[in-house]
C-alpha cells in the first residue's frame, strides 16, 4: 500500500463511494473499510496519508479505533459523524483528531481540508531547518521529536504542531482564534475551550515544571512561548 493513499471507514457504501469519488477525481488513491475490525487489520499491515474516520460503526465505535490508530502512529485522522453535539467536538479534538466533519458534509469541503491537512503535514516533514532548542527544550522538525531535559516527550500530532506554533515567535502572544486558525485551520464556531485542553495536556506531556516553564498564560488574551531563568 503506497504511502500516499487515504483510508475512507465507514460503514455506509454510499458515503464510501461518495468521499471515494471526489477524491478520485482529485488524484488521491483510496481505501476502504466498512468496519473497525477490517479497518484496524489494514492499518496494522499498511501505511496511509491520511484516515477519514466515521464515529458510528458497528462493532468497534469510532472513538475506540481512534485510540487504536493513535497507539501504531500519528497519521493525520479526519473524523466524520452525523452527531454534530459540542462534546463530540471536543471529545475528538481532546483525544487527539486533526479534524472533525459532521455529516450531511460537503464533498469539495471535505476533500478541501484533506488537502489543507496533508499540506500541512508534508510541510513539517520535509522542512529543512532540523531543530529548535531552547533552555532543556529541543525540537528536531525533520523527525518531530520533542525532547524536555534530555527525555522524549510524546505528543499527538496536534499538540506537535502547537508547540511548534508558539516556538515559531518566542514572546509573541497568541489569542485563541489565531492559534486555532493556525492549528486546525478554520473557524471552531466561536468555542475555542479546545486550545485550553491543548495547552493544559501539552504541558503536563513536556512536564509539569518545564509546562509552566515555557509556556504562559496571558489573562485575558492567549498564550504565550517563553523562556523564563
């Protein structure tokens, strides 16, 4: 299986066949699975760009496999469900999805943010600059690997590239809808409760002292990456 190719999960054909069709016409190669048993055994013996990931399947439910994929790697995951209740929203985003469509969806705007998603994505992994280090904090870019004291923090592709985000200008402060316009690259309907999850899981994963080493909390405004003695 190419690394370039899509895994569509979804129990529905005529979902499958439509997200399959628009992104046919767009290049992509796709896959697909009907259930989480069959999705989890290709994505065990196969490596894909990207996984579309409907919540509501049979047998294993969506937010079950979600965990599964996220113990073999950090592909990028687009989760698809016809519930569009805020704590479906949050619940995703919390656990680690790159981004959430509620059905009915548009095709051209699901296939809009797989492009958006995979851009983003190929851009860390091939930028040339290798790393960022800072006081017991470094960054390697190529292999995204963050390192807090000499020990590997391990971090959801999410909560990467919002430490990559706020290291970009050290000092700057970022409110919450530039963060996540920048992070998840569109509008959460005014909810931004998401970036706070982040930002409290991020600094319990590089470390509780460090996590309030580095990264401040400006009241009433955002955040903030500084290096403070």
């Amino acid at each position: 299986m190419s690394i370039g190719t899509i895994l569509v999960i979804d129990d529905e054909k005529r979902i499958r066949d439509l997200v399959k069709m628009y992104l046919l016409k767009e290049d992509f190669r796709v896959d697909e699975a009907e259930n989480g048993i069959i999705a989890l055994e290709k994505i065990q013996e196969s490596e894909y760009a990207l996984i579309i990931l409907d919540l509501m399947l049979p047998g294993i439910d969506g937010f079950t496999l979600f965990k599964e994929i996220r113990k073999i790697g950090d592909v990028p995951v687009i989760m698809l469900t016809a519930r569009g209740e805020e704590f479906d929203r949050v619940l995703g985003f919390e656990m680690g999805a790159d981004d959430y469509v509620v059905k009915p969806f548009s095709p051209r705007e699901l296939v809009g943010r797989v492009k958006a998603l995979l851009r983003r994505s190929n851009n860390n992994q091939f930028d040339t600059s290798t790393e960022l280090n800072f006081d017991g904090l470094s960054i390697n870019k190529n292999t995204r690997k963050v390192l807090v004291e000499g020990h590997e923090a391990v971090l959801t592709p999410k909560e990467y590239e919002l430490l990559l985000y706020l290291t970009s200008s050290p000092g700057q402060v970022f409110n919450r809808e530039q963060i996540m316009q920048a992070v998840w690259n569109y509008d959460f309907f005014g909810d931004f409760r998401t970036v706070d999850t982040h930002i409290k899981n991020l600094r319990e994963k590089i470390g509780n002292k460090a996590g309030q080493k580095y990264i401040h909390t400006v009241w009433g405004v955002g955040y903030k990456f500084e290096v403070h003695p």
